[in-house]
C-alpha cells in the first residue's frame, strides 16, 4: 500500500511528517509517497539520518499558507504539496492521503479534486473519541460544514456507521443524533428534519443524544453539523486537559499527595494515553471518493505514523466501496 | 428580602424546595413566598419538622407538568404554582423569583407574565462555570433562544458582563464570543455579524473564544446563541463527571492507589466541589425586569438554598437597574 503525504503540513513540518513517514515504512509496511520541495526533503532526510527506504518523491515547491481563504488557496497554490499530492491521489499514485495542511484547504482539495463519493452531498470530518464509561465513539462532523442541511446529516450517519463497523468492528453501531434533549421534538428544524430522514436510514439510528451523555458510551456514531461537533470536540478537549492539569496539581500539592501520586503511576500513565490524540492519529474525512486522513496541526513523528495507521486501515477496510454498495442500494430501494 | 419560591418544580418537590427555604430563611436572613398547594405545604413542613417562620404561602393547586410545550403549558396551567409564582413576582409580592420548574415554561412564564427589561430583546439563561486554570466564567445563554439574531448575541453581552461586575465583582469582564477560531471571519453569519456588533457595545469584548480554551479563564463572560451555550454547557457536565469517575476507579484500583487516595482527600474534595453545581445555585435568567433564577432540576434542599442566596445577591447588587441604565445610554449614544 503507498500513501501519499503533504510533508509541508502542519507545525512541525517537513521534519515532524518525514520523520513519521520513515516510522510507519518501517512498522506498517508500507510505502510512502512525499509530497514537497523535493531537493529540501532529501537533504533534510540526509542530515536528520531519516531512512527513505520505501519513499517516492513528488516535487511541490510551495507550501499552502494555514489562514488561506480555502477556495481562494486553492486557486493560488496550485504548485502547493497540499494540493499536488491530492492531485496525486486523484491519479491515482497512492492508496490513501494524509496531511496536516489547513483543515478548510483540505477539506476544499478533496472535495474537488478527488471528489466526492458520487451520491454524498458533502465530505464531513470524523474523529474517534475516547468515552471513559463505555465503548469510544466517532464524532462527525468536525467542521468541514458549519452549516448544513437534513440530507447531509442523515449521510453523515451512514459514513460513522460503515467507519465504526468496518474499521474498529462495531458491530450494528449505534448511531445517535446530538440534541439538547432525548425527544423527537426536541431542537431547531436542522435537528428535527435529520430526526425524520435517520429513522428511515439504513442504519440503526437509536434517537438523540444529549452531549452530556457521550463520554459514557451512549452511542458509536454521534452525528451533528460540523458548528456543533466542533464545538463538542473543543469543549471535550479543554475540559480534558483541565482535569489532566488539575490532577497533576493535586498530586504535587504536598509530600504525602506526592507519595499518594508514585503508587498511582501506572493509572496515571492509563488516564493521559486515553486522551492523547497523538496515539490517535488523524481524522478521516468521509465520504470522499479515495481515503482522506486529516492530522492534526501540531501532530509530531508518532503522530504521523499513526495517522498512516489509520490510512491503511481506512484503505483495507474498504470503507469507501461499502459507501458506495450502500447508496446503489439504498438508490434501488427508492 | 422576599424571596418567591416554586414550591412544585424539580425531582425532589416539594420536599426539598420546603427545606431549602427553611435553610435560606435561618441562614440568609429572608423571607420566603412558598408557592403551591398550601394545606399540602403546612402538613408536610409539620410532618417533616420544617420551620415556617418567615414563610408565607400562596394557593396555587396545580404543579406544571415537566413536559408540556411551553407556550400550551402556560394557557392551560394558569393555576400552576409556576404560574401562579411569576404572577406574584409581577405584583410586587416578593423581590426575586426561585423556581426549578420546565425551562421552557419558566422563561415564556418570566417574558410574558415578568416581562423583559425594556429594550432587551430576549432574556437569556446564564450560569458560573468553573474555570479551573484560572477564574470562573460566566456562560450565556444555556437554551432559552435556541435559534438567535446577532443583536441578541450582543445584549448577552452586556447582560453577562454587568452581572459580573456587579455580583461576582469581576472589574471591567472581558466578553467574548464562543467561535470555532480566533479569528474575526470565522464562525456561521451569526457569529459574523455578531462580532461586528459587540466591538461596539459599551462593554469589553475582547474578540472571539475557543470552546477548548473556557477552561483556562480565557474569558469572564462567553456569549453563544442557547443552541450552542446548551452544547458547550452539557459536554462540560458529561466530561466532568466522566472523569470524576475515572478519577474514582483509579484512586480505589488496588491497595496501593487506595493508601495514596488516602493521602488525597482533602485535594479530591476540592476537586469535587469546584464541579458541584449545588453549591452554585441556579441560572439567572437575565433580562427579566425581575430577579428570576432557574434552579436545577435535581436540586436537593442545599441547592435551593444556594439558589436563593444566588437570588439575593442578584437583586442587592441591583443587576437589572444597571442594566436598565446602560440601556438608556446606549439609546442616549444612538
């Protein structure tokens, strides 16, 4: 399998993703294709001792700018490796793509040009979050859409469902709807007329979810427009590092907490990998017509690998022919 | 002061809003208007050796169903002590109002029967959040308006940050407005034109606010329509307790973490009532030309009793005349 990587995205680029790379030739198998300033990256690769056993390089002089306007980026950086290596998926020189490039830019790229997944309205960004009490969850979207209409909800469904069940073998994932109350009623329109559409979808919708409850297992797949589980992954993360803040505060806070906190050690360890995103990977951007996975920004080498991890396992799963046997299907049913 | 208390809102009435006010009564030096079925009321205090002293009681025999739609809930249920208590308030039989009933019934109750102050367009429902990096924040608004228009957003503003000068004692608040980015252009319309707004309200709006950095006291007062306050709000609750329970399973995992525990729990009470809503009182419910303050719906008699004191210290600090003056300035400015 060969992926190809934007190696000019994110913070820590290009040594953070080159670095990634070489990790997962050599642990996942595969191979990679580096997207970039060609001439930069071999040398860099050189100097740092990076193994590019298993790379192919495409030259991309340019780096996308983060704040671009995304349409606008689009049409400006064409030379950007953001948008030749997403060109590269298109042509088909890799399997998958990963890159921590502008997520707005990202999202823009795909959609027009590996396109979407014909009969999808729109690509949404999901992330599998960790759930204490129960079973971890695919929140979608992230905000590829800030605003968006019924159908697109109901599909966003159907993309959690097939993820959920093909890649991490959930099985009959239990698909929910965030609201600010477990009645049907409950909501604006946007709610209510998903409601509607995802009692008929072919999935098993179980009603509306309250925020509140999934950190508990609640659901497998929990669907919103990107405004509003953006604003649940924000809100998920800041509390998250809150609490990890003021448990270490409260560990350190005198000899004998300080006693308390080296026989805990390892639960420690336990509480801050379930909410280390770097172990995590990327976010896959369903609903695209090749497989899509979104780093995050300040992803360092082991989060490259593992968003590479999650590529092969997107690509293997064969997510995106599942889609597409579903919406023929459900295409016929109509 | 005269506190109107709801006598037949939330799980645990009308028992404990009795024993609450009986506490208020001893502890805050108020009066209390208990509101409700009472014969019902003066049997259960005798049965349950609830003081009475500084009580009076209004008769009013229905107690407002929890699920009824709001707007229905209000013409028919015109006998319900929720009713019947607001009406109070509107005659000037008590300073403040203290209910755990429906939301959606006390807010309509409070604009149609309280009113609004003069010139705010829509009341908004507010709570404290522990802020645990830095100070505590207040968040606006929590579902009253679950769609809004930017000139609401804006008055939120002005509310919040006079409720924080005023009773919290916080200097010059700083507003801000929940966003998914930094940056001026980010966010839906709404936010947009809202932004563009409240950087000329006469208060101290320092620009938008990540969900992920609340936590951290990045703001004093954070603005979202009640959609999103609502989201933001119920994720802070689920994530709190998901890791308080994680906390808990950690600290009692073998013999050793629970020697440490040992050591810890004056830290871990700490922790644990920095997250307790019951110490907090209720919501205010600002706008209102009245002190009205939601109590949650599982109060026990601790919490109404915090949610009366949180419903004198709004009316001493006199929110709603500062209020009504910065209206009248901004009118004068205009």
């Amino acid at each position: 399998m060969k992926i190809i990587m934007d190696m000019y995205g994110g913070d820590n680029a290009p040594l953070a993703p080159l670095s990634g790379a070489a990790l997962a030739v050599k642990e996942l198998g595969i191979e990679i294709v580096a997207v970039g300033n060609a001439d930069e990256m071999k040398a860099l690769c050189e100097e740092k001792n990076i193994s590019t056993e298993g790379f192919e390089f495409i030259d991309a002089p340019l780096a996308m700018p983060v704040c671009a306007e995304p349409t606008e980026a689009l049409k400006s950086y064409k030379e950007s490796s953001l948008t030749v290596g997403m060109q590269a998926l298109a042509d088909g020189l890799g399997d998958a793509y990963v890159g921590a490039g502008s997520t707005g830019a990202l999202v823009v790229a795909a959609t027009f040009i590996a396109k979407r997944i014909k009969g999808i309205k729109r690509g949404a960004l999901a992330s599998v979050i960790p759930s204490f009490g129960g079973n971890d969850y695919m929140l979608l979207d992230l905000g590829a859409n800030s605003e968006c209409r019924p159908e697109m909800l109901s599909q966003f469904g159907l993309l959690g469902s097939i993820y959920m069940s093909s890649v991490l073998k959930i099985e009959n994932p239990r698909v929910a709807l965030i609201n600010i109350g477990a009645e049907e009623s409950k909501g604006n329109d946007l709610q209510k007329e998903a409601h509607a559409l995802m009692k008929n979808a072919p999935y098993n919708f179980i009603g509306n979810v309250e925020a509140r409850d999934l950190p508990f297992g609640a659901c497998d797949v929990a669907v919103a427009d990107g405004w509003t589980g953006n604003i649940v992954l924000k809100t998920t993360e800041g509390i998250g590092l809150a609490f990890a803040k003021q448990i270490k505060q409260m560990l350190t806070k005198n000899i004998f907490t300080k006693l308390g906190a080296l026989s805990m050690t390892g639960s420690i360890a336990e509480l801050k990998s379930s909410m280390d995103y770097k172990k995590r990977g990327g976010a896959p951007l369903l609903g695209i017509a090749k497989p899509v996975i979104k780093a995050h920004g300040s992803s360092d080498a082991e989060a490259f690998k593992n968003a590479c991890l999650q590529a092969k396992l997107f690509t293997e799963a064969d997510v995106i022919g599942k889609v597409t046997k579903a919406l023929a299907e459900i295409k016929e049913a109509e």
